[in-house]
C-alpha cells in the first residue's frame, strides 16, 4: 500500500515541483516509509512509500528502467510477481530488485497494456513511456486500490486519494448535487463520480492512456476484465467443487501470505475472516489476530448479537494466534469523526467507523492485514437480498424490484422534499437509470431465476462490494495499514463466478414461494424458510473452523447505532444537525430531516443508515467545502 499522484500538462507546460511535492505530502500517512518524485518537464510522478516486499532502497519509486525509456509510480501488491518474474528473465529482463513494482514495469515493457491481464493483484498505477509522451493508467480487476483523476483545461491529474488532487492550487471543490443525490438514494455512488464536481474515480478492471498534445478533456477507458457470473454449461458433482474449492482457498491466502513485514488478520467471529486465519495460521505460526466488539448495555433486539468477541476469542484460541481486541462505545463515533471524514474523503456504503478502529488497532501491531471481504458477494452470502430477483415477468420488472431494494437512505417518493432547496438542479436525474446502467455491459437478459440471482450477483460486486474496498482501503491507509483480501483472488473469483447459483442458494424453491404481500419481515421469513447461502462454502469451511461458525446466519461488521441513535448519541445527533448551524441545510429541507429523523426516534422506522449518512456528510462538508 502506497499512495501514488501525478500531473501531465498535455499542452507541454512544465509541472511545478513544488505542487508536485504538496500533492504527495497530502497522502504522507499512506506511505511514511519514503517519498519520490519524478519531473519530466510536463509530465510529474509523485509516491508515498509503504515498504512490504523488498525494505531496501532499491525498492524506491518513481522507478526508472534501466533503458531510461519508463518510469512507474505504483501502489498495491501484484502476488504473483514471482512467476511472471520468471518469465521475463527467460525473455531477457534483468532485475535489479526483489519487488513487484519492477516486475510490473518490466511487464508493461515486455506486453504492453496487455500485462494488466497477467496480474494477480491489487494496483493503481502509472507508466511514463518517455520515447513515445504517453501516459498509462490502470486500476485492478475489482477496484482494491483506489485512483482518482481529473482535468483542469490541459491539465491532467491522478492520484490514490482526492486530498492529494486538492492540493493542487487550480482545483475547485464545488459539490457536485448529482452524486449526493445518488448517494442518498443507495448509500453509494455507482457512477465513476464523487462529492466533488470534475474530480472522478477511475473504473476497476481498466486502463487509460494519454498522450502530450491531446485535446480530450475526458478520459477514454478501455475494459480489459469485468464480473461474469453465469450457469456453467456442464455441471460437476458437489464434491468435485468443493474440493476444486477448498484448494483454490488455500492458495489464495498462501499468495497473499507475500511479504517482507509481519503480516496479521481481521478476526471477526464470522466464517470468512476465521477461515482465512485458521488457513494462514498454518503458515504463520502465532501471527496475529485483531477484533473490534462494541458495549451492548444500551443495545436491544437483533443488536444484541452484535458484539461477537467470544467467537473470535474461541477461534484464537483454536488457531493459537496472539489475539488482541477492543471495546468501541456511544461516544466513539462522536470521538473519531472529524478524523474519519478526512480519511473517508466523501461518505460511501455502511456505517465504516468502527473499521477505522479496528484498523487503528492493528497497526499498532502490524503493517499487513488479511481480511474477509469479497466472500458474501462471490458466494451469494445475502440472501435474504436475492429472493426479490428470484421470479420477475421481464428484466425491467427486476430492475423495478431490486432498484426498490436498492434505496437503502430514503425511497424515492421522499427526494423531493428532502432536496427542496436545489431540487431544480437536480430534478432531472433519474437513479432508476443510473441502477439499470450498471447492467450495461450484460448482453443477455435472464430468463431463469438462477441468471436473474446471477445478475444481483453482478450488481453487488460491481457497486457494494466496490464501495466496501474503497472504505477499507481509506481507513487502513488512514493508519499506514496494507489490507489483503484472498477472497479476491483470480483464481477464486474465476471459480466462483461459474459456481451454480443452486451450491450457492440451495432452498431455490422456497425462495421463488415466499409470498411478498405477507405482512412480516421478508428476510426473517426468509432464514425461517431457508436458512442458507454460501452452502458450498459453509462446508468446505467447516475443514477448518467449528460448526457453529460456519451455521450461523449472515451478520455484518455494525455497531448498535440504531439505540445509541435513540440514547446516548441524540445530543451529538441533535447537536450536530442543528437549524442554525449545520451546513446541510444548504441542501436538504429542515423540516423533510427531522420528519425522517422522527421517524427512528419514534421507533416508526429504523433510520440509523440516514442519520449515519447525515452526520458524515456535515463533517464531510466542514472539512472538504
């Protein structure tokens, strides 16, 4: 993990080192272990250093080849360097490091835009290519590594974080209505936009070039990989997959096992992170283990289940790891906020701060963490989401149904009157279609209800899933941390993607009776019916973790917010969104926020999402406007 930037004056301008260097400085906590820079008249490379594979200097970036023809400035780790390094010595490269950076650079040079395809990894980069005046950009197949960019006339520029863009004397911060709306309809944005007007998110699994002399203003992308989860045409036995399966794990986390520091896991008591230690645990003798739980004293209902510390103490235990933890409460979140938004850079999908503690913890300890993420996306690991895709008359019937899901904030039907004071300005964009533009690439419409669950698949790694690695990425760059997600990996997701969705979801036919005008929780309904999702892995897992982990239903990494809302958070609450004095009244309506707020304080409706949402953006605001 690094943290990369860069300025290309197309028109042949020369780049000013002192911007160069504020850009850089801007991201100094994603790399304290060194800094570079590189100037070639128009064209300026900055990097952060976070040094994981090869500590020495040799190391250092912006990398020159030997020829003098590239330079890369690049952040991420590609896990199998080794073997592509292999390969380019049979070619005729020589190396004169041990790092992944210099395999990438010589890949580039060896294939062209084409090398991206070869990677096995998590990266943003940028190559110089100093004999032709072009630029190349590309992100990972899934969006691990983040890369930001934008156009200022002439000027290009990129960097891992919007800050380091800002630090640019020319950059505007004017918010941009249209992704706010967007936010507030998902909790996500599913375009390439941001908060800030101009200033855009580079698509995963694509590259760019760029070239002196160009007048484009807008970037052509080119797709070299995308999400295809799809019925195999010929299906295997359950126990060939399952142990194709339990092999494509193991390897997964041993490859991403590589480095030069200690490397630690995220323990949470759920089956994907336990899984992931009990295999590395084998590897790594006594590594270390890292779980946040939250103080219930004020919690009720389903949060009472919450805090899952003593199933992460018992797979310690079993796994021998030195296990540490920490207790958030109320307070924390009101404590951490100011922090946290400057990190997170804009508000995105979750409630993300207890991820910033359980970050900060681990870096006390480690530099590299492994963690859970990606499992519930590939493996169909919620649902109580997928039945609503199940049966529907045509493909806009679906999109009706699961854009309805979808509006995780506020329903349509309240947008007006929440917008009030800028709606004429925003009146005109339809989410609905920027929901069903996620499916753009798919060629074929579904016509059975496993390709309509196929597709829900598609949806969530292209959107939540994503935003789930943008706020994992921020908030453990936030402490100098390396996040690894073996889930994630070629190989694995291959596989998963043309699993059959019925060793994913096998109680299909439960789903497809689940009456909608039954006037109950639909997903509790659901689990009484079901009780399924990620089978297939569920029991290859139960080769390493207890059965009662690997039986449990699905809980996600939240804290008890819903009654500290209500409680012992309402001062800050009502504080911080006060009449006179928040600055989101610029935007929303006074009255359409306490309506919805009322709604969750009254107990009428469970409003934690949009009170979280409100109290990040305010922040947000203070800090970025």
């Amino acid at each position: 993990m690094c943290g990369i930037s860069g300025v290309f004056n197309v028109n042949g301008r020369p780049v000013s080192p002192v911007t160069l260097r504020k850009m850089a400085d801007a991201m100094a906590h994603r790399g304290p272990d060194g800094e570079g820079f590189y100037i070639d008249s128009f064209l300026g490379l900055g990097h952060r250093r976070l040094a994981i594979i090869d500590l020495s200097p040799l190391g250092h970036q912006p990398m020159t080849s030997d020829c003098g023809q590239f330079v890369i400035t690049f952040n991420g780790e590609v896990y199998n360097f080794r073997e592509l390094r292999k390969d380019l010595e049979e070619k005729g490269h020589a190396f004169r490091s041990r790092t992944d950076t210099e395999v990438v650079l010589h890949a580039y040079m060896e294939w062209g835009n084409a090398c991206v395809e070869r990677f096995n990894g998590m990266f943003a980069f940028a190559i110089w290519d100093r004999t032709r005046q072009e630029l190349f950009l590309a992100r990972d197949r899934y969006g691990i590594k983040p890369l930001y960019y934008t156009f200022l006339g002439p000027k290009f520029l990129f960097a891992s974080e919007q800050k380091a863009i800002l630090a640019h004397p020319d950059v505007r911060r004017d918010l941009d209505l249209e992704a706010l709306l967007e936010y507030f309809t998902f909790q996500n944005i599913f375009t390439d936009k941001t908060l800030l007007k101009g200033i855009r998110i580079f698509p995963a699994g694509c590259w760019a070039r760029l070239s002196l002399g160009t007048r484009e203003t807008t970037l052509q992308v080119h797709r070299y990989w995308d999400f295809d989860f799809r019925e195999p045409e010929n299906v295997c036995s359950e126990e060939e997959y399952a142990e194709e399966l339990d092999r494509l794990f193991r390897q997964a986390v041993k490859r991403q096992l590589v480095s030069d520091v200690d490397v630690g896991a995220y323990l949470s008591g759920g089956m994907d992170s336990g899984s992931i230690t009990a295999v590395a645990a084998t590897e790594l003798p006594y590594m270390k283990t890292f779980t946040c739980g939250f103080d219930l004293h004020s919690a009720s209902g389903l949060e009472l289940g919450f805090d899952e510390r003593e199933k992460a103490e018992y797979m310690s235990y079993l796994f021998k790891t030195e296990h540490y933890e920490m207790v958030l409460k109320a307070g924390d979140m009101e404590r951490v906020m100011p922090r946290l938004a400057w990190h997170l850079e804009e508000p995105r999908v979750g409630q993300s701060y207890p991820n910033y503690y359980a970050a900060q913890l681990a870096s006390k300890f480690v530099k590299v963490v492994i963690s859970g993420g990606g499992g519930d996306e590939l493996f169909g690991g919620y649902p109580w989401r997928y039945y609503r895709a199940a049966v529907c008359a045509d493909f806009d019937d679906y999109i009706d149904r699961y854009y309805q899901y979808w509006q995780r904030l506020v329903p349509n039907t309240v947008l007006r009157e929440l917008f009030k004071p800028v709606w004429n300005e925003v009146k005109h964009v339809w989410t609905r279609d920027i929901f069903k533009n996620v499916f753009a690439d798919r060629n074929q419409a579904p016509c059975s209800p496993e390709e309509y669950i196929n597709h829900s698949l598609y949806f969530e790694a292209k959107t939540f899933l994503h935003g789930l690695l943008v706020v994992e990425d921020k908030l453990s760059s936030a402490h100098s941390l390396e996040t690894r997600v073996p889930f994630l990996d070629n190989d694995l997701v291959d596989f998963a993607m043309k699993l059959p969705v019925r060793m994913k979801i096998s109680n299909l036919e439960n789903v497809l009776r689940i009456n909608e005008n039954e006037p109950v929780n639909k997903s509790t309904l659901y689990f009484q019916k079901t009780n399924d999702g990620k089978n297939l892995l569920r029991k290859v897992m139960k080769r390493y973790i207890p059965d009662e982990i690997t039986s449990a239903q699905k809980q996600g990494f939240s804290a008890p917010d819903a009654s500290w809302f209500k409680g012992e958070s309402i001062e800050y609450v009502r504080r911080t969104l006060e009449r006179d004095r928040a600055r989101l009244y610029s935007i929303f309506d006074v009255s359409g926020v306490d309506s919805l707020i009322s709604e969750h304080l009254e107990g009428r409706q469970n409003r934690r999402l949009f009170i979280w949402s409100l109290l990040n953006l305010e922040e947000w605001l203070r800090q970025y406007r």
